[in-house]
C-alpha cells in the first residue's frame, strides 16, 4: 500500500533532479518549450497552497520567476506515484 510519505518523498526526489540539472531538467524544459538555462532561474517550492475558481489545492512543485521581486511566471507540478505489487 502506498502511504503518504511515500509520495512526498518521489516529490523531494523530483525536485532533487530538477535542482541538480539532469535529464529530468531538459525533459522539462521541452514540455514547457524553453531553453534549460532559461528555466534554471526559477526559484523551486513544494507543497505550495494555491488559490483556485474551485477553492483550494495543494501544489506539489512549483517553480516561480521572479524578477525585481515580482513573480513574472509560474510552472505547476502535480506528481503522481502509483505503486503496483
């Protein structure tokens, strides 16, 4: 059974390899149709809490540009982990 550590941990990990700079960071990087340089200069948060027309959510990454103290640009990261035995 999957538990809720277990989640924020493949989370924690996720971040990890974006903030190292590997393959994860370019696969990202096309996804979103920008340089990786460009989007290394995000700033990276976890388990944010957002504000949505629907009400609340929890954001499991995201990753703010922030320009002259003011966010110019957002990147929202909904992990999902499935364990199959």
């Amino acid at each position: 059974m999957k538990s809720v550590n277990d989640g924020r941990q493949f989370g924690y990990n996720v971040v990890d390899k974006i903030k190292a700079g590997g393959k994860l960071l370019q696969v990202l990087a096309d996804k979103v149709g920008m340089p990786v340089e460009e989007l290394k200069q995000y700033q990276v948060f976890t388990e944010v809490p957002l504000e949505t027309t629907n009400g609340y959510m929890r954001a499991d990454i995201v990753m703010l540009k922030v320009v002259d103290e003011i966010i110019v640009d957002a990147i929202v990261i909904e992990n999902k982990l499935n364990i199959f035995v």
